[in-house]
C-alpha cells in the first residue's frame, strides 16, 4: 500500500515517481526477429507467434461477417444504447477539430494555403488482455472515420476459444470497421506494419498497449509506417486539496491502478489531513473490487505526496507530465492556467478520470511516461496530413523574385537561381 511522502526535495523527484519498469532481456532483438520473420513467412508466421505467446491456434485470422453478427446479437441492448450514445459524444467532439483550410497570399501575387487529406489507411491496435477495451475501438475508428481514412485495420488478441470477445465485434461493427483481424502484440503490429495476405499493410499506427507492444510500433517505424505515440502502461496524477471529496478521490485511484499491474497513480496535495482520509477510503473501497489483485500490485509502485505550496504543485506536475491529471482544488484556475504538460485533464469533484475513458468525447489514447511533454493525444489531425500548395502569378514572381535569386546564390545554388531568372527573363521579353 501506498505511504505518504513529506514534502520531498526537487533532487529525488524523479527517484521517487519513476515509472514501472520491467527488464525484458534481448527485447529488441526479439522484436526485429520477429519481424523478419513476419516478413518472410507472413500469416504462417503470425499463426505461429500467436501460438508460441497466446497458447491458440487460428486458422483464419480475418474475421468472418458471420463472426461479427452471431457476436452482435449476443450484446444486451442496454450496453448497446450506452456505446451508441458514447459514440455519439465522441463524434460530437472530435468533429469540433475539423480545421478550415488556411489561405494567406504573403505578397501580391503569391497565393499559399494548405489542406488535410486523410492518411489513406490506418491501423488500430486495441489490447484485450485482462479487459475487452471496447471503448478504444470508439476512441480510434471514429476520429478515422471523420478524416476520411479509407481502409481501417484493426487487430486484437482472440480469447481462448479463438474469437474476439462480443462487445468488441460490436464495437468495431457500429464505427465502421470492416478489417478486423485475430492477433494481438509484437505479431500483429509487425503485420500491420509489413503487410501479410490477411492483414493488410497500413502507413500508421495507433493504440495503447503493454512494453511488446510499445516497442513493436517503435521498430514499425523503421518499415516506413509511422506511430501516433509511444503509449505505454497507464497512470493518473491527482491534485487535490480540502475541497476535495476523499471518497472521490479514492475512486479515481483505483479506477485507474485497476488497468494492469504496471499502472501508476499518484495524490498530489498540500493537505496531509486530505490523505491521511483518502487512504482510509482507499483501503474501504479496495475491499469490494474484483480486480483487488491487480490493483494492489499496482499501488506498490504508486504515491502519496504533500506538496509544499501551489507553485511547488505546478513544478511537478509538469515535469512529471501526466497521462491523465485530476484537478480538484481552490486554486482551479491557477492550477489550470499553469500545466504545461498533460494527456487530458479533468477538473472539479465531480469529473471522474473514467468519464474521459468512455463516453464525455475527449479521447482517451494519450502519451504516458512523460511523453505528454512532446505529444499529444490522438484527435482528428493525428489521422491526418497537411499538404501546402502554392500559385505565382507574374506579378508575384516579380515581387519575390530577386529575393530568391539572391538567397540561391548566397548557398551557391545556381541552378535554383535560374528557375527564378528564366521566368523573370521571359517577363521582361514579353514587354
């Protein structure tokens, strides 16, 4: 269980909140073996490394139709209602950030504007190991779908008896997905990546998922297809001070410790009154939940820390850059002004971590380990690409001309100089 930290020194910050870290001898090796070995042999190959890692034997990796409806009509319609109106909230969101083509003509003449286009076909990787995350499926295809990406793949481990479990069939089915394939980890992101007779080839992809997988879509980058974000094991970071309802808190601490035994939640407050009784209520809640084993497992690594002032609170929070940070305190708008670094952030008593996680709109697949210092999380432009385009008039080729000219030669590029010089000669023999 978790103990109170007093007020510690900016010096072992880093010590104290390191994240879970699990030694995985040769990984790399293993993940480029792997590879090779994918692009080699192909769907032999990753029926033999979902054998060798899952313990099942498919046959056919490809979900069949009669798969995806005999799993539809096994949803309950109250669960199904819940998703579609999820659904509908994400939409609503994410078709908010459909940006306006911008168009800026920088001198007479010299007209410059940009445009998204969709990358043409994504890749989803949605984990299903100890939990069926249906609701990754949502957060993933609809921002797709909204950008126009014409050929969405998406792959998740089969359970034991060699299907997907229902929910995500649904799921996938309502968004819109129509490639969904029977593998999960290092096989299926190299599939994706490298493209099999079953498992088409994509230019990225997305999706959270354990330290295999995390390094799977790092080496995917070396075949040309891109990532959204090294995402890694989930953590939260909770800001709270006497305002806060300790029950609340609590909740959001477990709610998010029981993802998996790698998860890190950290309570950030200035008041030692307001932790001594949330782990008090803590300890009450933990009692009653299924996952107890798991959550445990994941609050040894997790923190209780008395920050200093609101300032020393700020300092932290950004330097730690949390996935997911909770904002409960007086000082709201302070604190909010101020985070630097942050995945999605969620303020007041009653915006509980898992709200996001489902069904409020925002997106729930955000950069971990300190990557919100540099990354987003996905939204609509992370399924798509700006082009610019440019028109020159003569008028504008004259008036940008000679800076041109100039600038070439002064790198000595000639030839560059004389694209320009030849459109103004013809210019001037045209009077």
């Amino acid at each position: 269980m978790m103990n109170i930290i007093m007020e510690p020194e900016k010096a072992i910050w880093e010590s104290i909140v390191s994240r879970p870290e699990y030694a995985v001898k040769d990984l790399d090796d293993l993940v480029n073996d792997m590879f090779s070995e994918i692009q080699k042999r192909g769907d032999d190959a990753v029926r033999n490394y979902t054998a060798l890692f899952d313990g099942i034997s498919v046959k056919e990796i490809q979900v069949t139709e009669a798969e995806i409806q005999n799993a539809v009509s096994q949803v309950p319609d109250k669960l199904k209602q819940a998703i579609q109106q999820a659904k509908m909230n994400i939409e609503s969101f994410h078709s908010a950030q459909l940006s306006k083509n911008s168009r800026v003509e920088t001198v007479p003449g010299v007209n410059c504007w940009t445009e998204r286009r969709p990358i043409e076909k994504v890749g989803i990787y949605i984990p299903s190991g100890t939990a069926p995350l249906f609701s990754t499926i949502l957060m993933l295809a609809i921002p797709a779908r909204l950008a126009g990406c014409e050929t969405i793949v998406m792959c998740t481990p089969p359970k034991e008896n060699n299907l997907i479990d229902p929910v995500m069939l649904y799921a996938a089915k309502l968004c819109g997905i129509s490639i969904i394939c029977k593998v999960g980890g290092i096989q299926s992101i190299a599939a994706m990546a490298l493209g099999t007779k079953s498992v088409p080839k994509v230019y990225k992809i997305y999706g959270p998922g354990n330290q295999f997988v995390t390094a799977a879509k790092q080496m995917a980058t070396r075949y040309k297809t891109a990532i959204d974000m090294p995402a890694g094991p989930s953590e939260l970071l909770v800001y709270a001070d006497d305002t806060a309802k300790p029950a609340f808190v609590a909740s959001d601490l477990l709610s998010q410790a029981e993802h998996g035994v790698d998860s890190q939640v950290i309570l950030l407050s200035p008041s030692k009154k307001l932790l001594d009784r949330v782990i008090i209520e803590l300890s009450a809640q933990l009692q009653s939940l299924p996952r107890k084993s798991i959550v445990e497992k994941a609050l040894n690594h997790s923190r209780f820390i008395q920050i200093k002032n609101r300032s020393t609170a700020i300092e932290f929070i950004n330097e730690y850059a949390p996935e997911h940070c909770i904002v409960i305190s007086e000082d709201e708008q302070f604190i909010l002004e101020n985070i630097r670094n942050a995945g999605s952030v969620f303020i007041g008593n009653y915006t509980p971590e898992s709200a996001g996680d489902y069904a409020s709109g925002t997106n729930h697949t955000l950069p971990t380990n300190g990557f919100a210092k540099q990354y987003s999380g996905v939204n609509l432009d992370s399924f798509t690409k700006q082009i610019t385009f440019q028109k020159i008039s003569k008028l504008g080729i004259q008036n940008i001309g000679n800076i041109v000219e100039l600038m070439a030669e002064a790198e000595g590029l000639q030839a560059h100089k004389n694209a320009v010089t030849i459109r103004l000669n013809d210019i001037r023999n045209e009077r």
